[in-house]
C-alpha cells in the first residue's frame, strides 16, 4: 500500500507519494532538515503518514 505525507509546516505545500513506506520517511527527514533545519524521528514522520 503506498503511503503520502504532507508537511504540515506554514506555507510549505511539500507533499510525498510512495509505494514504500521507507522511502517516504527517508524523504521527508531530508525535507525537514533541508527546509526547515528541523530533524524528525522515523516515529515523528510515521504519526503524520497517511494512506494513499
Ligand atoms: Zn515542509
């Protein structure tokens, strides 16, 4: 089953579609500290994944 998240940071519509669920939280940790010098956990990256 694919996974999505969309950063919930103001006026930052990233958003990341992927089949593994890995991949996302690989993604989205490079986001976060890239754009928001913020590191997240993989647990902090699953609370905000969602089905897609
Ligand atoms: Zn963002």
């Amino acid at each position: 089953m694919a996974k999505q998240f969309e950063c919930t940071m103001e006026d930052c519509d990233f958003m990341i579609r992927a089949n593994e669920e890995g991949e996302v939280i690989h993604i989205v940790r490079e986001h976060a500290q890239d754009k928001h010098g913020m590191s997240m956990s993989d647990k902090d990256v699953r609370k905000g994944m969602a089905n897609a």
